[in-house]
C-alpha cells in the first residue's frame, strides 16, 4: 500500500528553466547524518521526508563526538550555533602517558574543530526538522523499482515512492546490505566502553586521553552535568556476547539495558588494575554505561546506485562506519549531505546532469572515506589492540 501522505510525492516535478527537475528525497535514518542531509536538502528547496526505525518514545542518546571545523560550518549554516551544541570550549587535547596508574608525560596539542556530543546534536538537528518531515516507527526492509522509480519497502508491508534514496541508516545498514551486498563488517577484537559520570570526581577541563599501556586507552571529557569517558579494551567475540547479550555484528550499540553485571565488572576491575585513582573512580560511581565494539569494513568504491529512472545513495556509517580514534564519522556524514545537496542543487537550479553530478558528488567523497577506514586499523594498532 502507497503511503497517502508522503510529504512531496504529490509535487509536480515540472523541469526548471535550465531542464533541471526537483527529486523527491526518502532518508533512511534519522541520526546524525540523516537528519542533517534532511535539513540540508529542505532548506536547498527539496521535498524530503526521513524514515526512523526508532519509534518516537525509544530511549536514545550517546557520548562525545569531536566535530572538525568543515562540519562546524555546515551545521553553522543550517543556524545550528556553536553556542547550542558545543559541550565545552577547549580545543586543547591532552595526551597522558601512564605507567603503574601515574601519569609519567603529557603531551599537549590543539584540535582543528571542538566536541559535541551525540545527545546535544541529535536534539538540535531534530528539532528543527518541520512537523512531519520525520517519521518515526519506520523500518525500511527494502528498495524496488515500480513504474520506473525507487520504491522504499518498510516492515509493516506498505511503501512508499521517491526519486532519490539516501541511506543514511547506520554501522548495520539495510542499504548497504541491499546496494553492495559484498561488502563485510568485520570485529576488530576490542570495544569502546562508554559512560556518562554524573560527578566530576576529577576536575577535567579538556579532552583528556590517557594511554596505560598496549591494549588500553582511556578518554574523558567535560560534557553538561559531568564527564563522557570511553575505555578501550580488547574482548574476544565470545566475550562480547557474553557481556552484551548478542554477537558484535549484531550488537552494534550496547544502550544502557544491554550492560550486564559482567561488562559492568569487567571494566571496573580493568580501571581499578590500569588508571590513576581518580580515574578509576570516576568509571566505578557511573552508572549510565554504554558500549560500541570497533568494527572495520571493506572498502567502499560506490556510493551512487541506479534504480529505475531514479537512484539510491550511501552516506555515513551505512557507506562505511570507521574506527572511533578516527574522530571521522560523523565528520564524513556531515560532509557528504552538504556535498550531496550541492550536487542536487546544481541539477535543480542549473540544469546539471543528475548522473553525472552524483558521479562527480562520489569521486569527491569517496577518498576521504577511504582514507579514514584505512586509518583505523593503523590507529588501533598503535594502541595495541589489535593486528593490521
Ligand atoms: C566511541 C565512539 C566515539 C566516536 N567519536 C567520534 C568523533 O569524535 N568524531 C566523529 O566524527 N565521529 C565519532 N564517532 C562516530 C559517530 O558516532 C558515527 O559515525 C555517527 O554517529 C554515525 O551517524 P549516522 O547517522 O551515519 O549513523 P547512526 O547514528 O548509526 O544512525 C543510523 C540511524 O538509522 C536508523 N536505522 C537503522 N536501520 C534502519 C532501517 N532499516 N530503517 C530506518 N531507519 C533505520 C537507526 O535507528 C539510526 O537512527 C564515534 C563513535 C563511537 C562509537
């Protein structure tokens, strides 16, 4: 069954006065990328509508994210001010060498951008997204073509038409699965235990990094109302499992119901063996606790798929989830849907070659995102966590 109401589908798409036409956008995913590309593409003058497998009332959120300046300026121009969403003001990283939990040389360097975090962001870009552009509760199963354009299939039978596809759904995507079936998420051998503290136990006024020794890493991080912490730690797959309830490929993100009492003592025992006091007492009071395995993937050589005489694409995690140490993935998702909304916009307004500026839009991206998943396995090497 077609969805009556789907904002836009009812647009004439009437050629513009240079030949260009205005493509009905589906998004696939409502996080960060999604949303963003959303309100990047309404503002540029295009009906879109965002399809969320979420349903409105699921319990979301998420930790620091370090945002570079290209991404600042996107989000600046959508009139998402540093002001709303910027955690704290430092660009100062810290990186603390430790031995026998005592911190033996810092390290000072700038970071070319500042820290959001997942929560802050999420709310900003949402809430300016017009009412009922996203629509929550829809799981897309699937893409087909009918009468010459993409059809979106969603779980509850019904679907819905557009001109152009954007799956912007994440680390397990349906598109990637469904567009480039031959590409793998592989486990990289170690997980990034979050949580947020609701006391600062230790005054922290920048991005801290502690380094205790191979196979361990420690982040933290002023956020509202206390620290974001990350600890890497290697854990076999079994091990996983066995913490979070479901194997890395299908636990992708363990939210805070997933957290066992056996994740939650094995981290507070690997802090109280490796971080200085403070440190280890900051994670033993958290009780939010949160967790992501690291993940790789092959490299992706397409981002741009026809389908019919319309077309599907791949941006953020759904095209390619990179190693967290990267600071690259919300980065490569908020540039990709201001570099795809230009090249819709020069189609639109001047009559580009659809094709070819979505040619043009993938030659662009696709080196950064290549050298970004690339990087990772090099970075986590570095720690010691895990082989190139
Ligand atoms: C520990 C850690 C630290 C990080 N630090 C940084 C950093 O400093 N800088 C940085 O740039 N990045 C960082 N990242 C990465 C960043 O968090 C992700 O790259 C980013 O959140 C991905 O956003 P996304 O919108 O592409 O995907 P997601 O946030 O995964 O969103 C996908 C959305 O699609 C929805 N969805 C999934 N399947 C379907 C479906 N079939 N139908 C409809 N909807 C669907 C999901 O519910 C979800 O809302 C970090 C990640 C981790 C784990």
């Amino acid at each position: 069954m077609t969805q009556p109401n789907t904002p836009g589908a009812e647009l004439p798409r009437a050629l513009t006065a240079h030949g260009g036409t205005r493509p009905r956008v589906a998004v696939v995913g409502g996080s960060l990328t999604g949303a963003t590309c959303a309100l990047l593409l309404l503002r540029a003058g295009f009906p879109v509508t965002v399809y969320e497998a979420a349903p409105a009332a699921a319990p979301r959120g998420g930790g620091l994210i370090g945002l570079e300046h290209p991404a600042l300026d996107v989000l600046d121009r959508i009139g998402i001010s540093q002001d709303e969403i910027i955690a704290h003001p430092s660009e100062m990283v810290l990186e603390v060498t430790v031995r026998d939990r005592q911190a033996i040389h810092t390290a000072r360097r700038l970071y070319p951008g500042r820290n959001t975090t997942w929560s802050l962001l999420h709310h900003a870009l949402t809430r300016r997204l017009p009412a009922g552009v996203l629509q929550p509760g829809h799981r897309v199963t699937g893409i087909t073509e009918r009468g010459g354009h993409p059809h979106l299939l969603f779980a509850d039978d019904t679907n819905t038409p557009a001109d152009l596809v954007v799956f912007a759904d994440g680390r397990t995507s349906t598109g990637r699965r469904l567009l480039d079936p031959a590409r793998q998420l592989r486990y990289a051998g170690y997980v990034a235990h979050r949580g947020h503290a609701a006391s600062q136990l230790v005054a922290v006024k920048n991005f801290l990094r502690l380094e205790p020794g191979p196979g361990c890493q420690y982040n933290v991080a002023p956020i509202p109302g206390g620290l974001d912490w990350t600890l890497y730690l290697t854990c076999s797959a079994a091990d996983y499992a066995h913490c979070f309830g479901a194997p890395p490929q299908r636990r992708a993100f363990a939210l805070p119901h997933h957290v066992s009492e056996t994740a939650r003592a094995l981290v507070d025992a690997h802090a109280a063996r490796l971080l200085p006091a403070p440190h280890a007492a900051t994670v033993h009071t958290t009780t939010v606790r949160m967790a992501a395995p690291v993940m790789d993937i092959d490299l992706p050589t397409r981002m741009v798929w026809p389908v019919g005489a319309g077309w599907a694409v791949l941006v953020g995690d759904a095209l390619a989830p990179v190693r967290p140490h990267t600071g690259r993935g919300a980065n490569n998702g908020i540039e990709q849907a201001a570099a795809l909304t230009v090249a819709l916009t020069q189609h639109h307004r001047w009559g580009a070659d659809l094709a070819t500026a979505l040619d043009g839009w993938q030659r662009r991206q696709l080196d950064g995102v290549v050298a970004a998943v690339r990087q990772g396995p090099r970075l986590g090497a570095h720690l010691g966590t895990t082989q190139i």
